[in-house]
C-alpha cells in the first residue's frame, strides 16, 4: 500500500499511533486480502478518530493514552462526526473502522479495548439490491441483441450481460477477461475484490454467447489483450455497458435499477429460488461474509432458517 499523503489531521497523530496504523493497514493488506479501496477508507476513518482524540483531549495522544478512551470520549466523537453531516450509514462504517483498529492494537499492546467495542453503531435502513425477475432478465438480453446496428457489437453485449446473469461475474471481472480465457472453459478462475480467488462454472449459454461475439468481432484475439473490445479495439468500459443497459431498460419499461451489478444480484436470487445451497452461492459470488450474500439474494429471515434447517447437520441429525 502507498503511504497516504500528508493531511492536517494525520499531523495531529503521534509518530506512534502513526506506526501502529501504517502496521495495521499493512497487516489488512497482507494477512487479510482488503482491498486498495478498502485500506484508504481505514486509513480515513481511523486518522480523523485520532485527530478528534487529539484536539478533545488537548494533547497528542500516544499509545498509552489511546489504551485508556473511555465511554464518554467514545460518544464525545460520535456526537461531533453526526453533527458534521455524517449519515447513519457512513457513522456505522467510521465505527467498524475504528473497532477493527482497536481490536488488532488491544492485543498487540495488551490492554483491554472494551470502551471502545462495546459502543454502539447506529441503526440505519440497509438498501437491498433489487434483482430482476427471470423473464425481465430475459427481455433485457433480447433488447440488447436487437440495438445495435453493429452485429458484432450486439454479440459483444449479450456476451457480457450473459457472464453477469449467468456465472454472477462482477462488471470489472467481466470485462477483465482476457483473449488468453477464450474459448471459455466449464469452469473460470476469477480474481476478485482483495485479489480473493474463486472458481465459477460457466454455462454452456454464456460460453456459446463468447463464441458467438468472438466470431463475429472484428479485431484480432489477443492473448493478453482484453477479451472484449470497444468499437475502436481498445478494452471495453463499464460506462459502455452501463448505457446499454439504461437503452434496454428505457425500451422495456423496467426501473432504474435494473443495471449491470443487477444482473449479479439476480444470478444469485435466481439460483437460490431454484433451490440453491446459500453457502454454495456465497462462494460463487466471492463474498466474504455471508451476510453480504444475504442482502444479494434478498433473502428474508423465513428463508434464511428454510435454507439452515435443510442443510445444517444438527437440524438433519
């Protein structure tokens, strides 16, 4: 990770806490696979909670003195970050930054980080992503085939739409592929978000799709040339995709919502209707908690327990 640049509130932190942090966004990167984007809103969160320490208390604040936040510091900060226009859900995330911080320092430097655990987060209303419905899915490939004037460019597209829906790719590991992945196999190797592996199956819709674009595309297969092209040769862009679906949408009549990332959503509400395992969809989506898989699929509590008294081994035993 690169050293974040010099900021007033980073100058306000002792070049102890400093070293602490720089070690803990190390050990995130290393151990645990956090991604770029991931490191620099720890970096944030954490920096501007130490800065407020510092001017709260009237003094640089070393490790010592960071062993010893109490309750009332605790809420001190939380009631300054709210009255800054920060909403429930970016308070929430400043705090699950700063817990994890404090969990990996209290057992580094061995002191007890309760006041600081035990705080609550706010409760805000989570947005669950909205999948669409099989036949709008559907409907939405079809449009996309006929809107092109360019067929290869039409093959292009339901090429990636189909990868999206039918294997749960993101937009970036969609279009990430590279010539040397064609024809596709019965199963990918994607690298995803925190440079996490997972094997996808690929079905024989979504390869036959591939097939069909690369027959038709007009520039040449490069091995380590990007798998999808834009009408000029260079890598095609998610903005280019993400037009195509606002057009598709705008025909059908369906909502916003119904974008790229959409289609992922509804690859895994699709597979869990059918009956599918959640476990088994959380390693297929590359989600590192369960609960991220959850608000993928919209899965209500009712289902959840459904899906855990089948599959649990103490509810079969």
């Amino acid at each position: 990770m690169n050293r974040p640049q010099e900021t007033p509130a980073l100058g306000l932190l002792s070049p102890a806490a400093r070293d602490a942090l720089q070690t803990w966004l190390q050990h995130q990167r290393a151990l645990k696979g956090a991604a770029e984007n991931t490191l620099t809103a720890y970096h944030g969160d954490v920096v501007e909670f130490l800065a407020f320490m510092t001017r709260h208390k009237g003094d640089t604040q070393g490790l010592g003195a960071l062993a010893k936040i109490t309750i009332s510091e605790m809420r001190a900060w939380m009631a300054f970050t709210r009255g800054s226009d920060v909403g429930p859900r970016s308070m929430a995330r400043k705090l699950s930054s700063v817990k994890a911080f404090y969990r990996w320092l209290a057992e580094r430097e061995g002191f007890e980080p309760t006041a600081v655990l035990s705080t609550r987060s706010p409760k805000f209303q989570k947005k669950l992503p909205r999948p669409l419905a099989i036949d709008a899915a559907t409907a939405l490939i079809d449009c996309v085939e006929d809107q092109s004037l360019r067929p290869w460019v039409a093959a292009r597209d339901v090429a990636v739409l189909t990868l999206l829906w039918g294997c749960g790719l993101r937009i970036s590991e969609a279009l990430g592929l590279k010539g040397a992945d064609a024809p596709l196999p019965e199963a990918l190797r994607i690298v995803g978000k925190g440079d996490k592996e997972r094997v996808v199956p690929v079905l024989p819709a979504a390869r036959d799709a591939v097939d069909a674009y690369l027959a038709a595309c007009p520039h040449p297969l490069e091995k380590n040339a990007a798998l999808f092209r834009g009408i000029r040769g260079g890598a095609l862009g998610p903005r280019a995709i993400a037009q195509v679906m606002a057009d598709a949408r705008m025909q059908l009549g369906l909502p916003a919502t119904a974008t790229p990332h959409a289609m992922r959503h509804s690859f895994a509400t699709h597979l869990l209707d059918a009956g599918g395992d959640l476990r088994a969809i959380q390693e297929l989506l590359g989600h590192a908690s369960l609960s991220t898989t959850q608000a993928y699929t919209a899965v209500d509590t009712a289902r959840l327990m459904e899906v855990y008294n089948r599959s649990h081994p103490k509810a079969a035993g």
